[in-house]
C-alpha cells in the first residue's frame, strides 16, 4: 500500500493523543454553571482521562499480541468519540462530564501505544526515526488545532466546546481506508502467546528506555502546570500571555519533530542528553526572565525537548524488540510515560516544593541530572545493533 496513505492514516490519530486539554479552556464557564460542585470536582474533567490512559494502556498491552492494531485503533478512536461527543446531548450533570472524560481517557489510552506499535511495523532505519519525530509534531499540532477550534466553538456557550470532537469521526474514516489490516504475529509453532512471559523477556533497554521517558514526563509535566504561577508573579501577563507562551511551545514542538533528520544528524548519540539539556535550559529561562521574549524563548525550547527526548525513545524500543514483542514493549514505555504526569505534584509535595519558582528550580536540577545520567551511560549508542549502526547511523545516529 502506499507509504504516504499510510503514514495520512497513522497519523491522523497522533491529531488526537492532546484531546483531552480542549475543554479545559472552558472550565470558567462549567464552573459558572454549576455553582454547587467544587471547583476541584469540575478540574477533575481534565485530568481523569489521564486514569483512563493508565488503565488503557495496561490492557493494549494485553491485547495487542493477539489483535490486529488498526483494529485496536479504530476502537481507540470509537472511545475518543464517545467520550468527545456524548456531552454534547448530555450535559447536565458534571458526573456525566467525568465519565465521558474517563471514556476519552480509554481511547486515548488504545490510540498512544498503537501509534509507535504501527510506525515500527511499517517502517525501518530512517524512516521509521522520521515517523517517530513527526508523531511527536502531530501531536503538538493536534493540540493547538483542537484547543483554538474548541475555544473558537465554545465561545459563547461551553457545551459547544465538544463540538471540537466531530474531529475523531473524520480520524476514524482515514484510519479505516488508509491503513492495511495488519495480520497479528504469532510464536514460532504457532503456540498462544503469553504477554507476561513476553513481558518478563523483553530486552533490558526496553525498560531502561521507558524509565528515562517516566522520568521525562515527570519533569516536564513541571513546566506546563506552574508556567501561569510565573507569568503571574512576575506581572508579565494573564491567561491570554499563558495560553500564547503554550502555543508557541507546541509550535516548537511541531518544528522540532519534522526536523528530527537534521537534528539527528547533528546531535548523533547525544539525543537524550540533549533533550534534557533544553528543557533544563527552559526552566532556566523563565525562572530568571524579566520580559516574555525570554519566556516565549523558553516555550520554544521546551517544545524542542519534549520533540527530541519522546520520538528517540519509542524509537530505541522498537530497535531493541522482536516483533512478536513490539506491543508489549511499547505498552511499557506509554504506560510509564502516562503515569510520569500522576507522580509530578507527588513527588513535588514528597519533597515539600512549592508552586512556581520553587518547582521550576527543581525541573533545572532534575533535568540537569538526567542529562548527565543520559551522557554517562550513553545508552543510545549500546541499543543500536553494530551489524546496523551503519546503515541507520546517516540519519538515527541521533536517535540512537
């Protein structure tokens, strides 16, 4: 089938991976609309599609060495629907709200994995690293797509922000028409494959890589979440400056992931250590910055990092995985990455670090110290096999 149909059809589905941030942009006017429910309640709209990823992912991983991956997604997507559309007819009830978040939560958490799952399948050495980076500028794009869409949509009414969600259907008919039905691998023998067995013979990098990508997620989700306690503190704007300072860091995001071919070429084996650097370099940035040019430098850097550090590593997993382990494995990796956001304000409170400037000093120290890790153990140049490190070395050095 043709490459580009596919790589249209894959994605398509990156666009929605961000989908659960669009109605945050409305929690003002929910809040209006349901005096009697606590503002915490209502916030829980955004943030409990994250449990259902959790939740997701740990059963992908189960299913998806027995099931075809497009179909895996087009139930992905089904769920996103759902959990998208629904409030559009019921909305009276905030109750109502959490369970189709926690249903879009699900689809989400089908839709992650299959993405790298289907990327590896089809694709090898360069083009495979390029899928990987322009995943990740997918989903910076899906995110500013479908959050100025459902702000545009919900301006004068909140409800009308699910609007945003008639999206997934025009998702689900690419991946349906664009994608081959991929057959399911089987153990040699044609014996029932046993996802824990493959799970406790995945390679060692696997796991590694995967924890790097937790600790990624942790630090980073630092940045988002204190970034309008800094704008505040420093008078340098509202909600609007916050809502462009994300823009732009999701713009950055986007530049980055179709430049990985350049950027791996320069950066050979130092991707992660690189990764970590800029986003040590953001925090820095505006913690001390005065004015918002130096912010919105920030937001592009952070962008650049999350790029760099989260297309290397799905694809260092899929380089150390058979194909029979592909699911398993990348299942691994989603289900860390999801859970990186729920250990953030944890480990922060663990530690006693306040919001902003006290949180954005810890992501400097933390990010700093993965970076050294990442060049001490170098981890990229040990996962690419040497029988093919020339051949992927032109354009995954960086990556590897």
């Amino acid at each position: 089938m043709n490459k580009l149909k596919i790589r249209i059809g894959i994605l398509s589905m990156a666009l929605l991976t961000m989908s659960a941030l669009v109605i945050t942009s409305a929690f003002s006017a929910i809040i209006r609309s349901f005096p009697k429910e606590s503002v915490a309640k209502i916030q829980m709209i955004g943030t409990l599609p994250s449990l259902g990823t959790v939740i997701a992912t740990f059963l992908v991983s189960f299913l998806a060495v027995h099931m075809s991956k497009k179909v895996l997604g087009l139930i992905g997507v089904t769920l996103s629907a759902l959990g998208g559309l629904l409030p559009l007819a019921f909305h009276s009830s905030v109750n109502v709200l959490l369970m189709c978040a926690l249903l879009l939560g699900l689809g989400l958490g089908f839709i992650n994995p299959i993405i790298p799952m289907l990327i590896s399948m089809f694709f090898d050495g360069d083009d495979r690293a390029e899928m990987m980076g322009q995943n990740t500028a997918i989903n910076s794009l899906g995110s500013i797509i479908l959050m100025l869409l459902g702000g545009f949509l919900g301006a004068n009414n909140w409800v009308h922000t699910y609007y945003a969600f008639f999206i997934t259907i025009i998702v689900f008919l690419l991946v349906l028409f664009f994608l081959p039905k991929d057959k399911v691998v089987k153990m040699d023998n044609n014996k029932q494959v046993n996802t824990l067995h493959l799970l406790g013979g995945l390679n060692k990098y696997v796991f590694y890589a995967s924890i790097i990508g937790l600790f990624m997620s942790i630090i980073y989700t630092i940045y988002p979440t204190n970034l309008s306690i800094i704008v505040d503190s420093k008078q340098l704007g509202g909600t609007s400056i916050t809502g462009i300072v994300n823009a732009v860091g999701t713009i950055g995001g986007f530049i980055a992931g179709f430049s990985m071919k350049k950027i791996n070429h320069a950066v050979k084996d130092k991707a992660l250590p690189v990764g970590f650097f800029l986003l040590a370099l953001t925090f820095l940035l505006v913690r001390i910055a005065n004015n918002i040019v130096i912010v919105l430098i920030g937001a592009i850097l952070s962008g650049f990092a999350m790029a760099i550090v989260m297309s290397t590593i799905p694809f260092y997993v899929s380089l150390v995985s058979k194909p029979i382990e592909l699911a398993v494995s990348m299942s691994v990796f989603q289900f860390l990455n999801a859970l990186g956001g729920i250990f953030t304000p944890l480990i922060l409170s663990w530690f006693n670090i306040q919001s902003g400037n006290d949180a954005f000093t810890f992501g400097i120290i933390a990010s700093f110290v993965m970076m050294v890790l990442c060049l001490f153990f170098n981890i990229g140049k040990k996962i690419l096999p040497s029988s093919k490190k020339k051949q992927i070395q032109r354009s995954s050095q960086v990556v590897s």
